[in-house]
C-alpha cells in the first residue's frame, strides 16, 4: 500500500496558471462556438473537446469511465476520449502543472500529484477521514493481499480478534462481504471494495506495492496446503 494513505487529492482549480492564462486570452463573451480554432493557432490553448472532458472530470464526484466521458463530453468513440486525456496530461506536464488525469479502479479522476498532498490537507479534513487506526490498516493491509479471506483466516494471520477491525472497514465502504466459504459453517469471505481501490489511487490490486512477490508467495502456499490435504 502506499506511504501515504491520501497520496493524490481531487483538485477544484480555480486559480491554476493554466486558468488564470485562459482567462487573459479568451474574450468575455467567448463561447465554445467561438473558439473553433485550427489546432495550429491555438499552441497550448484546449480544444473544445478537450475543455468539455476536463469540465467533466472537475466537477465528478468520482472516477469516470472512458464510456461515460464519451457521453458526457459529446465525443465521437471512448478511443477519442482516451487520447484527449494524454493531450491533456502533455499540456499539464508542459505548464508544470499540478494536476494530472490518473486511472484508479475502472475510471479517470482528475487528481493533484502527490508532492502537493501534505499542503493540501491544510485545506481540508480528508486525511483526517482516511486515517485509520494501525491495527485497522493491518487488517486492510492484510485483507488486501490475502482476499478474499474469512474472519477465521484473518484472525489466524494476525492473532487476534477482528469482527470490530471488519465492521468498521465495512462502514468506510473499504472491505465488504464477497460470498460465503465452502468450508463447514459457510462463513463469509471478505474482500477489498472499488472503494478501497480509488481512495488509495490504485487502477488494481496489482499496483499494491510488491503485489506480484505476496501473490506467487500466497498462491504457492495454498497450492502447499491443497496437496497437504
């Protein structure tokens, strides 16, 4: 898991230098009809296309998919809205910008790199939502590589008690329940959220630090323990 448990911000950028530097060149009256210009004439300007879809990702609550940025942005196929999001991640990197389009989960989220995270939480209380407890981010920590697990298991791994750890992951919307084992009792098997994935700005499982070495570990283990039985 990352360092940081907030280590990208959802941005609001009201007064960006890319912003203030698109008010100084538009015109008050500029309208998106207006500002069909040939892309050779407008160096480092956005297209309208690529202002709809930055709108979008401004103003969503969450990650959006390639096929709703499509809809919401009027564009022609989710291919046009995939290349307009690395137009727009080249224009942040040459304004020196502190934004950046991410993937997390299954969706794109407009984001402030992480250099910019201690600043911000000065602004508001995020990390004070996102902090968890050290044994409740072991529990996630462990849930996170091992899922999905049963209570039993996961008490098993860190020796001690968890229905409290589970229930309050359960109401951060972080860990929920996946099924049922087919073991005797059929327990419930937990397993981490699309929740989880986006508040730790992960597309994956895979981006979990080390994911690939814990993975072969765990997966040659229970391959150990299926031949043991």
């Amino acid at each position: 898991m990352k360092s940081s448990q907030a280590s990208a911000w959802k941005s609001t950028p009201a007064n960006t230098s890319g912003w203030n530097w698109w008010f100084r060149v538009r015109s008050p009256t500029a309208t998106p009809d207006t500002l069909s210009l040939r892309a050779e004439e407008r160096q480092g300007i956005r297209s309208v296309k690529m202002a709809r879809l930055e709108a979008a990702l401004l103003v969503a609550d969450g990650p959006l998919t390639l096929r709703r940025l499509t809809q919401v942005a009027t564009l022609a196929e989710t291919q046009e809205a995939a290349q307009l999001i690395e137009q727009l991640n080249a224009a942040y990197d040459a304004e020196v910008s502190p934004f950046r389009i991410e993937r997390v989960a299954t969706g794109y989220q407009l984001l402030t790199r992480h250099s910019y995270a201690l600043w911000l939480s000065r602004l508001h209380q995020r990390q004070v939502e996102l902090k968890l407890s050290a044994a409740a981010l072991e529990t996630l920590t462990i849930l996170a590589y091992r899922q999905p697990l049963t209570r039993a298991d996961l008490e098993t791994l860190r020796g001690v008690q968890c229905t409290d750890l589970l229930k309050l992951l359960m109401d951060r919307g972080l860990v929920r329940i996946a099924g049922q084992d087919d073991s005797l009792g059929r327990p419930y098997l937990y397993e981490t959220t699309r929740k989880f994935l986006e508040t730790y700005g992960l597309r994956s499982l895979d981006d979990l630090p080390f994911s690939r070495e814990l993975r072969i570990r765990k997966e040659s283990t229970d391959t150990v323990e299926a031949d043991a039985a």
